[in-house]
C-alpha cells in the first residue's frame, strides 16, 4: 500500500541522501540515498514491492534484502506517525 507523508512532514534531498523534517516537533531523520530511492518510490504512489524493485534496480541488492529494508523503513516511518495510508480521492 502506497504512503503519503503527513501534513506536518517534509522531506528535502540532501548530499547522500534525504533529510525528513517533523516540523510540529522540530525533530529530522537523515536517511542515506537508498532508502530515499524507497521512500521517493512509496510516495510516488507505489507499495511496498515496488519500493523494493526500485532498491534492486539501482542499488543491485538481492530481492530479499530490498523487501526487509522497505519493511523496516516503513515501521521506522510509521512509529515516527511520518506517514499514513495513502487513500485515493
């Protein structure tokens, strides 16, 4: 399922990556460039499996790997209430 980012979250591209800005609380995670490739990809409006080919793509990881870093990436996000379920208007 396709995420978007919440209202009081920003994301910019940095050198070697993206800086994701809490702009409520003041509080960024930086993230290194392969896991912006998968967060560009999930707000992109793709799910988790085309996050993943997107890392495989790019980056020449196993399959296997792309799909646990994207899993992880996104309960990392969803703890952070970052993110929500992208729904369709």
């Amino acid at each position: 399922m396709a995420v978007r980012l919440q209202d009081h979250v920003s994301v910019t591209k940095v050198e070697g990556g993206s800086v994701i800005l809490d702009e409520r609380s003041g509080r960024y995670w930086q993230i290194n460039s392969s896991a912006g490739t998968a967060l560009d990809a999930l707000l992109g409006g793709g799910d988790a499996e085309a996050a993943a080919e997107a890392l495989v793509r790019r980056y020449e990881v196993d399959s296997a790997q792309a799909r646990a870093d994207v899993k992880a990436l996104l309960s990392a996000l969803r703890s952070a209430s970052l993110v929500e379920e992208r729904t369709e208007a």
